[in-house]
C-alpha cells in the first residue's frame, strides 16, 4: 500500500498472483475483525492492484489486475 494514512498495513504473498491477491484481501478483512474487537472502525477501501510485466524499475509498464474478492 503507497498510503500511510492509515494506523495498519496490508501485504499479501502467494505463489501466484491471484494467490498473493486472495491474500492481500484476506489480511484487509483480517484487520477489519481486529479493529472490530478493538473498538476501532477500519475504513471501507477500494484497491488498485497492479503488477509490473517487465521489472521493478519500469513501472510506466504496469498492468491493472482486474479481481473480484468474494
């Protein structure tokens, strides 16, 4: 996540690209739970996930990865 306006982060890891997204929204409704229970409320956000088709220092080429979390 580029934004850090937030008191948490996100992350996710997969062997794949769909995996690591499955992940990454996983540890999204993860946080939201904790926060629950913590009394504290986490914001509804929507995602843009990119991946880069070529390599980390050309960024100019990065693809939106269209995902549907269900």
């Amino acid at each position: 996540m580029d934004c850090y306006d937030f008191d948490f982060g996100l992350a996710g890891f997969g062997n794949t690209s769909n995996e690591a997204i499955a992940d990454f929204y996983e540890a999204y409704e993860q946080e939201k739970r904790m926060s629950l229970k913590e009394g504290k409320e986490t914001p509804e956000l929507v995602f843009d996930i990119f991946y880069d088709l070529v390599g980390a220092e050309q960024v100019k080429n990065q693809t939106k990865v269209e995902y549907e979390y269900a």
